[in-house]
C-alpha cells in the first residue's frame, strides 16, 4: 500500500488538519509532472535551488506544525490525568469515595486512554512520512541531500521521542481505583472469583503461558486494551521509597550460556526432555551496579511439561569465577549462617549453587548471545491468577569467544566491555552488522493461572485479546533460539533451525473483520478439531470391508462423524483431504511401475550387449513388462470405478459440496521466477525459429521465377513447417502454464515437435538435392 493511502485511512479525522501534508510535498517534488518524461525526472538541471529551498522551508514548516500540535495534545492529556486524579478522595475516606460516579468516572479515563492511544498512532504516522518523503527526495534529486538535515531538526524538534510511559502509569493507578471501589465488579476480576487464589504450584492449578508477536503499529493498542483490566507494575530502580511515576519502561539484558555445539539450541528447539537453559538477567545497565541474577530453567522430573527454575543473585565481580568453578558463593553462604538462617534454607541455596556451576561445567557452558529489550508488566498485586508482560525494542547480540582468531568477547572476561562500560543503548547503532540482529514485533506472554483439566481461559477478557487482530499466535518462541539462528546461521555452528522463521517475511497484520468473522467461526464450531484422517477412519468397523463398499463405507463414517461433531466445514475439508490421498496413493501405485519399467529398459539396453541372452530371455522380460502396465491400467481403472460409484452411492451431508479441486491444486501458487521466465525462455526460442522459416519460405519463393516449379514446392513445405513451429511453440507455452498454475507433477518434456521439424528440413533438403539432380 502507498504512504499516503495508508496516510488517508489511517489518520484521526479531527486532527487531520494537523498531520503532514504528504501530498504537498509530492507535488513540490514534480514526481507527477506530466510534461516531463520519466526518464528526465531524474535530470538536476530541472531542479533549481529554488525548488530545493520552496521543498526545504515546506518541510521545515510541517514539521514545526507536527512538533507544536504533538506537544500541546502530550500537554493537554497530563493536565487531564492531573485533574482527574484531583478528585480522587484521600485514602481511607469511604464516605468520600461513595460519592463518586465512577461511570463518569470510568468513561472519562476511557475517553483519555483512546486520545493517548491516537496520540501515539499521529507521532508514528508522521514520523514515518517524514522519513518517507525525504527519501524520495534524495532518491530523485541526488544532488541535495535533505536527510542529514531531517535528522539535525528531530534532534531539535522530536515530538517522536515523547515517553508515554508516565501517562499509562497514572491511566493504570486510576483504573485500579475504580477496580477496587466501583460496585457491581465483573464476577471474574473479583478476588473471590472463577479461579482459586491458591500459588501456581498447587496440585489443582498450573500455569499456561502463551507467546503472541505484536506488530509496532498494534503496541499502543495492546497496552490499552490490557490496562483496563490490569495494573501496569511500576520499576522503581532507586533504593528509596520514592516513586518516580516518569522512569520508563526497565531494559533488561539476560545473558544466555550454551557451548560451541549449541547442544542447548538443539534441546530446546527439539523439545526434548534433558532442554534446559542457563543465563545471566540484570535490569538497566551494568555500569550502574545492579543486582546480577544467574538462572536455570530445566524441566520437572515428574511432570515435564512444568518448568522449574533456579535462581540466585549474584555480585558482578563474582560472575566470572562462579563461571569458572573458583568461587562457590562461600560469602553469601557464611553471611546466611551468621544471621540464623534456617538450615533447610542454608542448605537449599548451597544445592542450588552445586547444581549450576555443575551443569556449566558439565556441558562446557560459556556466554554466545546477549539480549536486551525493555519490558511492561501487568498484574495486580498479590494475584498471580494473569500475568502479562510485553518485550520490545529486542536486540539479539553476540557475545560468543567461539573463534579464537577473532572473539567477539574476550575469552578471558564473561561479557562485552565496549557495550557495557560505553552504556549503549537500543538501536545499538556502533555494532557491527553482523553481530546484532533486531527482532521486529513485541513478544506478548500472556500466564494464566488454569484448574488442572479446565481447558478453558479465563478470564473472557484474555481470551479476546488472544483471538484479536492485534497479535500473532507464536507458541514455543524464544528469544534465545531466535538470536542463535539469526546470528550464528552463517557460522556452520548450526543446521536445525526454528520453525517460525517463514513467518517473519510476512506480515502479521490481520484486517479486523476478516479476524472477527474468524473468531466467530470458531466459536460457533467449537475448539476441538475432527479426527477425519484415514488412520482414525480406518480403526472404523467400515474399515474391513472390500471393493466399492469399501470407499463407500469409509465415506459413511465422514459422515457418522461429521453428524456427532456437526461441523459442516471441516467434513468438506476432510472430504477433500481424503480425496487428495486417494489420488495420491494411485500416483504412488503408477509412480512404482513406471520406475520398474525404466528397471527393465535399463537392464534390457545392458542385455543386449551379452551375447550369452537367448530370444527366451527376451520374450520373457517382454512378457513381464506387458504384466505391469496391464497391472497400471488396471489399478487405474479400479480407482477410477470405484471412486465414481461410491460417489453415486454416498450422499453428502446437507450444506457440503464435493471438492471440484484438490487441496493440491487450491490456493494460490507460490512459483519461483526462474520458472516462468524459463517456460517464456523456451517460447522466445521457438518463435526464433518460427521467423527464421519464414523468412526462409518468404525469401524462396519471391526468388523463384514463375515457371519455377520445385522452387514452389519447397517453399510451400517450408511454410508448412513455418505454421506448425508456431502452433507447436504456443501450445507447448500453454501446456506449461497450466501444468505449473494446476501443480501437476507431469513431465514437461515434448521432444515431438523438434523431431517433426527437423525431419521435415531433412526431407525438404534430400527433395530439393533429388529434383535438381
């Protein structure tokens, strides 16, 4: 879609006089000018520098106009929470509180929420056009270059670099007051509600986690849509008790270990049972001190879908020896033991420590890859029943020491330096290319608290957002798994890679209808899918039986569990699916006796060299091959007979229509380039030829005199030949086509056609030499 369509449908309606005026600009530039050709578009000299000065002093003035609007509204919408929270009663004061209307209340927070929510989507918008329009400059008009000076102003105008982070902390506290004093709450946000209170490890509740991408454009929207069920959870770095509602989101670096093998990558991505991971976590950056932490996560003995996870903190002066083995925690143990620490926890934390340091030295463990990204968290206090946090702004960065010829880290030290001790921060614009790899969506992990056995999510709330056009199902994904494939493909470290690496070339995007009449579907047909396989059909009563009664009684039982299930749309599915495998188990049955016919030839071209085989030998193998291909024909025609009487014996359920393609031969066809250019390739040839007998024929009998008669004749055969080059050309381009647009899997080969026309030049040739002889 073009910026300024996408500009047009997407901007808010009253503010539109305030966004940039992308077609303006385009109409300075004279891309649309229609007395200038294309190809002159290009020229400098019919770019004057007053033109560059009228585009330059129009773009300066819409970005002051973006800059001064964008600030005003950021302004208005900070006095707006300001007056709001004004007329919240002191803590304490119920009679107060009684007094308040909070579906006023309630409707004016909303009010504000969706104006910051815009307010957000006009800064992307512009910031994109912007960047938009000067590229489009540069790349017309090379000669000036108004890229350097775009930046020079952002820097000095950058309504983009607005922190809504404050806005959303004061949105999220105002919203928790009216949760915790509206009446009449929703059942499922009260404490006493659906799910038990009972902590995650609790033998009737687990915790299921779900992974979604979140587009750029989708983030505000998100967020949102979650503060008005759940508080945002407040970083507060300092020691003190003050809360400083304007610090942004946290970034967190977490250092992940594995060996020169990546046996970790492999257990992971594998699903196996022995997967487990080791890492270093801190929040901010490391030159200001913070609390290390090393974790281990490592799946349950008796349960293996439950994670367990080890922890324990860590000063940054000890990480390197506690990697090396040389230091064991001894002064966090002896400081426990002096201030009466109970033993049992003295001797878990001693566990813990032994277990780590032994699972790094057992699999040669080392930093390979850091990952920073800045986190928001969601939860109410003290409840643990959902719990929502969404990543951004994630880069993946080496920090491997696998070459020892050129490290990436230094082998004698357990992080980067010149990250670390320069504070860099996201985009990380000093590395170099091949070490940073930028994930583009927001990772969304949704934990909710389920009864064993309870497959159903609660509250109603989550299950929206997770079926929403805002977000992209990604189970399974990981950031460290992620990042090893991205930086270390290149390497020959690794050959297995994740499987939702094809989904980052598309766009996660969906058109809200099209997601809502989907999520309607599904509601109406239910969650659990139809087992319609010819495994599960064949374990059927229907399944002994023989001829046609056999497709026909297998039919039935689409149709027996069609009618238990009452899902019209996947039995037509499963119906074509069913067809689809028929076909090609009668492919596979022709595909074996072709391959044993070429056996034969094969072995039979090798005989005939021997001159030890008799004529029985020979008259044998022919009578075998006369075997196998009555034996095709008559598979061939048994599928075919069969298939067409249980298709009149069977009828389908009502509002189910059989299949008039194979799934094989629907939906749209993904063909590389290089094949159609090679069908057009060969049709080019072939016209070649076509014009070279006519010019032949054409040439032969303009040059021939009137009572010339053979000449007559040869050019009346080379016209012959001329027409069915042509012919022969075109439907051998057609047959292509149709053969690549249906996925047939036929040979493409004709070599009849350059048979006929050289046999037909030699013929006119010995004709020609024969009559004048």
């Amino acid at each position: 879609m073009l910026f300024g369509v996408k500009l047009a449908n997407e901007m808010y309606k009253p503010w539109a006089a305030s966004y940039i005026d992308y077609e303006r600009l385009k109409r300075l530039l004279k891309e649309d000018d229609d007395q200038t050709a294309p190809k002159d578009r290009h020229n400098p000299k019919l770019w004057t520098e007053k033109d560059e000065s009228n585009f330059v002093a129009a773009l300066d003035a819409e970005l002051e106009k973006v800059y001064e609007f964008e600030s005003r509204k950021y302004a208005d919408l900070k006095d707006k929470l300001s007056v709001v929270e004004g007329r919240i009663p002191s803590s304490g004061d119920d009679s107060a509180s009684a007094q308040v209307d909070f579906e006023v209340f309630e409707k004016e927070l909303d009010r504000t929420l969706a104006e910051a929510q815009e307010l957000e989507k006009f800064t992307r918008l512009n910031y994109t056009g912007f960047f938009k329009i000067v590229k489009k400059h540069d790349r017309l008009y090379s000669t000036y270059s108004v890229r350097p000076l775009l930046q020079v102003r952002l820097a000095a105008l950058p309504f983009n670099s607005e922190n809504y982070s404050p806005i959303l902390y004061k949105l999220s506290s105002l919203y928790a007051y009216v949760r915790d004093h509206k009446a009449g709450l929703p059942q499922e946000l009260h404490p006493e509600g659906t799910l038990s209170q009972a902590p995650t490890s609790s033998a009737t509740t687990t915790v299921k986690s779900f992974k979604f991408w979140v587009h750029p454009d989708n983030l505000m929207e998100v967020k949102t849509f979650i503060l008005r069920h759940l508080p945002l959870l407040i970083y507060n770095p300092q020691s003190n008790k003050i809360l400083n509602l304007s610090t942004p989101d946290p970034t967190i670096t977490t250092l992940y270990f594995d060996n020169p093998e990546f046996q970790l990558y492999l257990d992971k991505l594998e699903s196996r049972e022995t997967a487990s991971s080791v890492r270093l976590r801190w929040y901010g950056k490391l030159n200001s001190h913070p609390e290390i932490f090393i974790e281990r996560k490592f799946a349950d003995p008796e349960d293996k879908e439950v994670l367990q996870e080890q922890r324990i903190p860590i000063k940054e002066k000890y990480v390197k020896p506690f990697i090396d083995g040389t230091y064991s925690m001894e002064k966090s143990i002896r400081k426990m033991r002096e201030r009466s620490a109970p033993v049992a926890e003295v001797e878990k934390f001693e566990k813990v420590v032994a277990d780590i340091q032994s699972f790094i030295r057992d699999n040669n463990l080392q930093p390979v890859m850091r990952a920073v990204y800045s986190t928001t968290a969601f939860q109410i206090p003290d409840d643990d029943r959902v719990r929502i946090s969404i990543d951004n702004d994630i880069d993946l960065i080496r920090e491997d020491a696998l070459d020892s010829t050129r490290p990436i880290r230094d082998p004698e030290d357990w992080h980067r330096h010149d990250i670390d001790d320069m504070g860099l921060e996201h985009p990380f614009k000093t590395i170099r290319k091949g070490e940073i790899s930028r994930f583009p969506y927001a990772v969304l992990e949704i934990k909710v608290a389920m009864r064993t056995g309870d497959k159903k999510i609660r509250p109603s709330w989550v299950k929206e957002l997770m079926s929403s056009h805002l977000v992209k199902e990604a189970p399974k994904f990981s950031k460290f798994a992620h990042g090893v494939s991205m930086l270390f493909d290149d390497e020959e470290y690794i050959n297995v890679l994740p499987y939702w690496l094809s989904e980052l070339e598309k766009d996660i995007r969906r058109d809200p209808e099209q997601a809502y009449a989907e999520e309607l579907n599904r509601k109406k047909f239910g969650d659990q899918p139809l087992d319609l396989s010819l495994k599960a059909l064949s374990s059927s009563p229907a399944a002994g039986a023989s001829g046609n009664d056999a497709v026909a009684s297998l039919l039935a039982a689409v149709g027996e569990q069609s009618a238990i299930h009452g899902r019209q749309e996947s039995i037509s599915i499963s119906l074509r699916s069913y067809v689809d495998e028929a076909d090609r188990e009668h492919q596979q049955i022709i595909r074996e006796d072709i391959d044993e016919d070429e056996e034969d030839e094969s072995s039979s071209s090798s005989d005939e060299d021997e001159e030890e085989e008799g004529e029985a030998a020979t008259s044998s193998r022919r009578r075998r091959q006369k075997h196998r291909k009555s034996r095709a024909r008559a598979a061939k025609s048994w599928f075919k007979r069969h298939r067409k009487a249980s298709d009149k014996a069977f009828k389908l359920p009502p509002g189910v229509e059989r299949p008039k393609r194979l799934l094989t031969q629907s939906g749209q066809v993904m063909v590389e380039p290089k094949v159609w250019l090679a069908n057009e390739r060969t049709f080019n040839k072939w016209l070649q030829v076509t014009v070279l007998l006519s010019a032949l024929t054409f040439g032969l009998y303009n040059a021939a005199g009137q009572y010339n008669k053979t000449a007559h004749r040869l050019a009346y055969t080379y016209f012959i030949l001329t027409i069915f080059c042509g012919c022969w050309g075109y439907g051998v381009y057609m047959h292509r086509i149709k053969a690549i647009q249906m996925r047939s899997g036929k040979h493409l080969d004709s070599p009849v056609g350059p048979v006929v026309i050289c046999a037909g030049l030699l013929a006119a040739i010995i004709l020609n030499y024969y009559l004048e002889a």
